[in-house]
C-alpha cells in the first residue's frame, strides 16, 4: 500500500523527533517515557516505595520510568490487552482492567498493599471521525477514573490523558468530585498542535 504524503510526513517527523531519538538512546519503548518523567519532576507522583498502577501500559515506557524511580522497596503493576515484553520490577496483567477476574487478579497480586498512583496514558484505536474518536477517549478516561477511584489509598493520585473538547470539562468535574485538586499538565514531550493533555487528580478524598 503506498504511504500518503500525510503519512510520510508524520514519519518524516518522528524520525526527527529529539524525543524520539532521546528514547532510542536511554532505552526506553516510547518517546511518551518523557511525558511522564517531565510530569513528575514537577508534581513528585514516583516516589521510593510507591505502588504504582501503570493502564493501558504497552509498549511499556511508562512503567520503565516508574520502576527506575519508585526503587526496589515500590510495585509497578502493568495493566494492558495487549501483550508487554518483560520490564524487570514490573508486574504484567494482560487483560481488560474493567473486567472482573482481572480486577479480582491484580487485588490479589496486591496482597493487600495499597496504591499511590494510578496513572493511564490510554488513547482508544482512532477511527479518524473526530467526534467517535473523542467520545471513545473520554470513554477510556471515565473507565481509568472509575479503577483510580475503586483501588487508590486516601491521599493517592491519578495522572490520566485527555484530549480536549467535548466531555473534557464533565471529566474534569468528575475528577474533582474524587480528589482534593485536579490540574491540567502539557509537558513539552507532548506536541504543540496536538490537543492532548493529561488531567492530575491529587490527594483522593
């Protein structure tokens, strides 16, 4: 199949991209790894002995950032339907996290411990009709913030992406019903043109 130019314009950008190349150079799966890091050297969600729940997890990236920054004493759980090659430190679900022998599995992986951080960098597969597209989103978003809700310890944090325009702000609203401040961040990882961002909800009620 021939590329489109829109096509190889975006791999023409990729290619260029410093993140991207960065990514390649540290190790990491993704150049979303950034996002991440940039993120929480602001706002302090990965700290030493953490239990951090990693959604929508593939190819892995964030969760390689959380590992290195929680330490040995913290747990990363990688939840995903799709499979994760092996991150050492990482505790990998393949499966539906809405579902409810995965919920019953990852509880049990717990063994009773409990979560700081719930974090999603989830986007649904793009239909390229805005307004599907949108919809499966916030979809994606509500779903995460229902798991957050469900598992986070008092005081714990969510960290979620987010496209912006319809049901962004109902999200937002929903998050602030749950958490004691919720904040936008768009960290520089994160393309100027693209109306991604990522909705903090701190210290769960």
């Amino acid at each position: 199949m021939k590329r489109t130019k829109t096509s190889k314009a975006w791999m023409r950008e990729h290619v260029n991209d410093a993140f991207v190349q960065q990514a390649k150079a540290q190790g990491y799966r993704s150049r979303a790894a950034f996002k991440l890091a940039e993120i929480d050297d602001r706002d302090r969600l990965l700290r030493p002995g953490a239990v951090v729940v990693d959604l929508g997890a593939a190819p892995g990236s964030w969760s390689q950032v959380a590992v290195q920054r929680i330490g040995p004493q913290g747990r990363v759980f990688a939840l995903d339907l799709l499979p994760v090659e092996p991150i050492k430190g990482v505790e990998f679900l393949q499966g539906d996290f809405t579902d409810d022998a995965v919920a019953a599995c990852f509880e049990e992986s717990l063994q009773g411990a409990a979560v700081d951080l719930v974090m999603s960098d989830m986007a649904p597969n793009m239909s390229g009709v805005p307004t599907v597209d949108q919809a499966r989103s916030i979809h994606l978003c509500e779903l995460a913030l229902d798991f957050a809700a469900r598992h986070l310890k008092p005081g714990g944090n969510f960290l979620v992406k987010v496209f912006q325009g319809e049901g962004f702000d109902d999200l937002r609203r929903q998050m602030q019903e749950v958490f004691r401040t919720v904040q936008v961040r768009k960290p520089k990882a994160s393309r100027d043109r693209s109306a991604e961002v990522y909705l903090l909800g701190t210290g769960r009620k």
